[in-house]
C-alpha cells in the first residue's frame, strides 16, 4: 500500500505556521511553492471562531515563475468545483460532507462572507494547468487578506499527483 507521505508534500502557507490576527489589519503573506514536481495543490485553511462579521476569511492565490515571487500576478483559478468549506458556529463536526462553495466567475479571491463569527475549513484546489505554464509560471501563493476582529487561523499547502513518486524522505523539495 502507497503511504499518503508518498502522494503528497505538505508544508505551512505562512512563514509561522498560525495567524492570530487581532485587529492588527496586516495581511498574512504565504510562502510561494512551486508545482513543477506535481499536477495538484489544495490550500487548506483551518480557522477559529471570531467574534465579529468581520472576521469573515479571504483568500487570495497569486502565482509566479519561481519561489522567490518574480512576475507575480494573480491565478484565478477560484471557481464553483473548486473552493469547498465546512463552516459551522460551534463545531466543525456538526459538518459531515463538504459544501461546494459558488463562485460563478473564476478569480484569484474567495471569501467566505459568513465565516467571521464561526469557525470551519476552507479548502482551494488548484492545477498546474491552471497556471500561465506557457508565461514560465510554475509556483503559487496563498494570502489571508486582513481580518479586523480576533481570529485564529492556520493554513497548509498540499501538494498532491507528483510526477515521480518517492518515499516521504526524497519528495522533491516545493519551498
């Protein structure tokens, strides 16, 4: 049996691995991972209950041709099939399936308009394909557009269909 180490390479977006934003309007800038070992990344983003609508999450995924930022530009890849969530006020165990979340019109912004005051997951899934390849752009950024209420929020890339598969201790590096 292949181990899930062996499909996926998994690493925090931000820098130190949890955003506790408290009213300090600052925007959590990720870390760029690069694609060009594998065909799929989700952006999961775990978060606390807030005490304010204006807590609601928004993300943002730029894309650009190499781990250090150069070209950056917007991905919009953010569609209806691609942006799910388990959202709830209490528990996030009270949330048994996914939600498909809508968003008829691609763009490189999803938020959640009602995540302020609950807490839940919101999960973004992006291709490879997805990016200006033609333009040389092979890495992507997740960005947590500003909170102006308390709220404490995580977020992992994972990284999954790599092109070569390998044991967990030689997976291609993505940072």
């Amino acid at each position: 049996m292949i181990s899930i180490l062996e499909q996926d390479q998994i690493t925090p977006i931000w820098p130190d691995v949890v955003v506790v934003d408290a009213d300090d309007d600052t925007v959590a800038t990720g870390d760029y991972v690069s694609l060009k070992d594998f065909e799929s990344l989700l952006v999961y983003v775990p978060f606390g209950d807030g005490t304010a609508t204006s807590g609601d999450i928004s993300i943002e995924i730029y894309q650009a041709t190499d781990t250090g930022g150069t070209g950056a530009k917007d991905l919009d890849a953010l569609v209806t099939g691609r942006i799910w969530s388990k959202v709830h006020a209490t528990t996030v165990a009270a949330v048994a399936q996914w939600t498909k979340e809508t968003q008829a019109t691609a763009d490189n912004t999803y938020t959640d308009a009602t995540s302020g005051e609950k807490l839940g997951i919101i999960a973004l899934e992006i291709h490879a394909s997805d990016l200006d390849v033609d333009g040389g752009f092979c890495c992507v950024r997740a960005d947590l557009a500003t909170i102006s209420s308390a709220k404490l929020v995580h977020g992992a890339y994972i990284l999954g269909n790599p092109k070569i598969q390998t044991s967990p201790d030689l997976m291609p590096s993505v940072l």
